[in-house]
C-alpha cells in the first residue's frame, strides 16, 4: 500500500545536523524555522511584528542536499545573525546586491561543504580575493561586474558556470541581467522592517549569542567556529549596550496578546468549525523612579526624555518612589505625550515597595530607574530591568541575574 511522502521538515534535523556543533545547536534552539517555498532555497529575516530572527525554507529544496549541504546552509544562515547582516543600519546609497554578495563571501570563507551557487573568496569570479575579510571589505573590494558575461557561481574557476552544468539554486542562472551573480540564499526579507525593529533584535541577539557562547565554552568545544570568528563574537558582547534601544526591546518583548474570538478570522487549525482569535497587542509598562535623595538629576533627564520617545510604542504607569511609593503621585504615561522631568520625593530606598505595587497590579514589565543603594527587592511577578549609571552598577548593594543596563 502506497503510503504519502512526509515534506521534509528541517526542526525534526536539526538536533542531528548541529550535534557536533554546540554553539550553532544553541543559537538554533533559539531561532524560529518555517517551511516556505515562497523562497527558492533559503533565507532568514526579523520578523516585523515580534522582533523574532526566523528561518525560512524550502523544504523540496532542502530534499535534495546532502547531510554536510544542510548543516553547512545552516550555518550560513546563522552567520548572516550573528554577523548582523540583517540587523545593522547600512550607509546610504549602497548596492544591495553587492551587499548581498559582500556578505556571503564573508560568511562562506568559514564553510566548506556548501551546495552549488554557494560564492567562495579565491574561486570563480572571486579567485583574486582572500578568504576571512568582513563584508565591509569585500564590498569595497568587489570584482567589476559591468562586462557582459560575468557570471557569479564560484563552482568552475575557468568559466564561472556550474562545474556539472546545471542549473544555479538560487535561480533560472546563476547571475542576474546586470551581470551581478546571485546569492545562494534569499536575502529579500532584510529590508522589510523598520530600523527600529531590527534595533529591538540586535538587542535580543546579544542575548542569545551571550547564551550561546556560554553552552559552547560549558562544552568545552565550539565545534567548526574558528578561532578568528570566535574572538569576533566575543568581542561582540562585551560592546557597549545602547540603553535606549534597550528600553524599547524591552517594551516590545513585555507586550502579549490579549485573544478574543473573531467569526472574520479562519481558525488555522479547524478552519469553519471553531472561530479564531483575534490579536491585540497591549503593553501595560511599569516605571518606577527612584526619588531618595541621591539619585542624580541629569540621569532623571536622561531617562524622561527617552521615555517621551517611548510613549510612541506604548503608554507607562509612572510610579515614584523612595522608602513608600507616592500613590498619589503615580500617573499614567499616555502614548504620544510630552513630560518634563519632575522630582516629588527625597527620602531613602526601598524596592519592596515599588515592587510589591506593580506585584498587586497586572502589569507585563517593570523598569526601575534607581542608584540600586538598597537590599535586594523582593521576587517581581513580571519582567523586570534596572537602570543606573556605571558607577552604581559597579558597587550596587546587591548582585541580580536581571537585567541592568547603564545609563550614558
């Protein structure tokens, strides 16, 4: 009895594609993978809505590789993350597509198995440039394209076709009709979010390459990652974090779903049996500032102004607070409106108070701007970030695996 072809599906792979490979095994757990044959072979983007990294594939594609072809694709796909391919701000009036080449040159100079249409420095029409050059360089160091007849498909050094003449992955060719080669992958979703966006993922990716990093050194093996690359992530992490951008990652990451049944939307799973639900996202944000006496001015400033930036995401409960929370002080922040700064206490600090406040209310995050010069606070229900200056976070009273992020 013929039985039905299950589609290839990479999740049910992957454990197996990256046992030997305990870095990209931890970045993999941690990075959404979809099926797709929307996109010829594969690509990964930041998703507009959630500021998740996802990976899309095609699965009849995938099918056809080899065991070292799929782990090297997916490596290829998590280097494009981890280098910030798809995060970075780029400079006005760049070439995409050269950009697109630039950054798979960089990439693949640390991959060995690739499929066919992969571009590799030092074959085809890249054979005069070195292997281990970021992307910045090879964009600046790109081959002339403008002859007629370039093609880009590193596979035969003499002609640039395929060495067994088929056809290109990534295309009908292997080159486009300005003669620029073709990426092996697809990079069309790069440019489909806002800068703001992908600002909230870079912060979630120092997250996830920090955790990352950690599981490969606990293993004592960061698999095929080189010694070069692995310095280049390190010195990633211990970059100075933008404490706005932070702020607003970690709004976005705070909001849920409230979900309400809708007759309009198909319900996915028992489509025309059982209604489907409806998304609102909400953001209900506590603020708490700390107002004892030795809390700096110029950093109640700071932090003021950038939450008038932030009230365009999402409205805040204020709350201000010292050894007691100043209940009659507290106040909603609504989005779109304009404060000053303002100081209504000048007492000690205690953090069970402002906590056991947001902890009695259904609040989804809690930010607390202080000098942390007081015991450790209570367990929050919710997400819970603290922000302080340099020399506060240096000799706080108490040690927390929250976040603490260091205002400028």
């Amino acid at each position: 009895m013929d039985t039905e072809r299950k589609e290839f599906d990479l999740n049910m792979q992957t454990a197996k594609l990256l046992m030997e490979e305990p870095f990209f095994a931890a970045l993999s757990r941690r990075i959404d993978k979809r099926a797709s044959r929307a996109i010829p072979t594969a690509g990964v983007m930041v998703n507009p809505d959630s500021a998740q990294f996802e990976m899309l594939y095609n699965p009849d594609w995938f099918e056809t590789l080899t065991f070292v072809e799929r782990k090297d694709v997916l490596k290829h796909e998590f280097y494009h993350i981890v280098f910030k391919h798809i995060t970075e701000r780029l400079p006005e009036g760049i070439n995409i597509k050269l950009w697109n080449i630039a950054t798979d040159l960089a990439i693949n100079s640390h991959l060995h198995d690739l499929p066919e249409g992969g571009l590799i420095p030092g074959e085809g029409v890249f054979v005069d440039l070195p292997k281990g050059m970021s992307a910045e360089w090879y964009l600046k160091n790109m081959p002339d394209f403008s002859g007629a007849g370039t093609t880009g498909s590193s596979n035969d050094k003499s002609s640039g076709k395929p060495s067994n003449g088929k056809e290109s992955a990534a295309g009908a060719d292997s080159e486009g009709s300005d003669g620029i080669p073709d990426s092996l992958d697809d990079h069309s979703g790069w440019g489909k979010v806002t800068q703001e966006t992908k600002d909230m993922a870079n912060e979630r990716l120092k997250d996830i390459v920090k955790k990352a990093a950690n599981e490969a050194a606990q293993r004592n093996s960061w698999g095929s990652v080189s010694s070069s690359v692995r310095q280049k992530i390190m010195d990633s992490l211990s970059t100075k974090v933008d404490w706005r951008k932070v702020l607003r990652y970690f709004v976005k990451t705070s909001q849920r779903a409230n979900k309400t049944s809708s007759i309009r939307r198909i319900n996915k799973r028992y489509p025309y049996i059982h209604s489907g639900k409806k998304s609102d996202r909400v953001a209900k944000v506590a603020i708490s500032i700390d107002q004892s006496g030795s809390v700096d001015d110029n950093m109640l400033s700071l932090f003021f102004a950038e939450l008038s930036k932030l009230a365009g995401i999402a409205e805040f409960t204020v709350i201000p607070f010292d050894t007691q929370v100043a209940e009659d002080k507290v106040y909603v922040w609504r989005k779109g409106e304009t404060r000053r700064a303002e100081r209504v206490l000048h007492g000690g600090t205690c953090f069970d108070a402002p906590t056991a406040y947001v902890n009695s209310r259904d609040f989804d995050g809690h930010i607390v701007l202080t000098d942390m010069c007081a015991p450790k606070p209570k367990k929050s229900k919710c997400q819970r970030m603290w922000m302080t200056t340099q020399a506060h976070a240096d000799r706080g009273h108490f040690s927390t695996k929250e976040k603490v992020v260091v205002v400028d």
